[in-house]
C-alpha cells in the first residue's frame, strides 16, 4: 500500500478512535450527573456522595476537553504533506516498529498492523526529532533504525 495513502486512513482511523473516546465520556459524565440528580440533596452535611459524583463528571469533563483538543491537532493536521525528516505528521518506519507522530494515543491497530501514535512531546519522539531516512538513534539501549518516513 501507498504510504501516502495510509496515513490518510490512519489519520482518519484515529479520528474515530478520539470519536469514541470522546462518546464514551460524553455517556458516563451523562450517568454521573443522572446519579448525582436521582440521589438528590445531600442527607446530612457530612453526606458527600453527591459530591463525589458531581467531582467525577467534572474530572471526565476535563478528560473529554483534552480529547477534544487532540481531535482539533489532528483535524488541522495535513496527511498530505510528505516530511523527510521526522517531526509532526509524520509517518515513521523503523527496524522495529511503525509510529505516527501526531497526538498521544498510544498503541492502536490497524488494518491488523500495531502503529504508536504519540505526540512529539514523548521522549522517544524527541530521540528520532530531525532524523532521516537511514539515519539511525538510540532510545533506552535500544537501536532503532528508520526505514521511511512520509
């Protein structure tokens, strides 16, 4: 396959993989705050269970925000654009994995092959930062080597 043309379904893959994270909380802030209704007026003052549960929406709201975020980063971001050196948006193949610099997912599936997609902030990102085709670094005793880059 292309790899111009896997970066762009890999880019919209995680797209919908932040799609669903960001429904998924969307439901349980839902339920939170149900829970936090049903239970009513705290029953006494040390009754801090609704409380708690109002904390808890708010904590996966603050979550939800950042995904939201994310998905703002990868909407801008151009699947188009061919990088020879790695940085943001790029597509990188090492000897030993294969990793797309855009935002932290982690690691995600597709089309049955393990990619990282990680943000250029992590450690390893910054280990490879500005590095070529045939350039070679190390991370953690590890040697990697890339094989291409889009």
């Amino acid at each position: 396959m292309d790899l111009s043309r896997l970066k762009q379904e890999l880019l919209d893959a995680c797209l919908a993989e932040i799609d669903d994270r960001a429904t998924s909380l969307k439901k349980v802030m839902e339920d939170a705050q149900q829970s936090a209704n049903d239970y009513g007026q705290p029953k006494d003052r040390y009754d801090s269970y609704r409380t708690q549960l109002l904390r808890k929406r708010d904590l996966f709201g603050q979550q939800l925000g950042k995904i939201l975020e994310q998905r703002s980063i990868l909407e801008r971001m151009d699947a188009e654009k061919v990088h020879s050196m790695v940085g943001f948006g790029s597509l990188v193949i090492t000897n030993k994995q294969k990793i797309f610099v855009s935002v932290g997912i982690g690691k995600f599936t597709f089309k049955g092959e393990d990619y990282f997609v990680i943000s250029p902030t992590v450690p390893f990102c910054q280990a490879m930062e500005a590095k070529k085709v045939g350039d070679s670094f190390d991370f953690r005793g590890q040697k990697f080597s890339i094989k291409d880059i889009r």
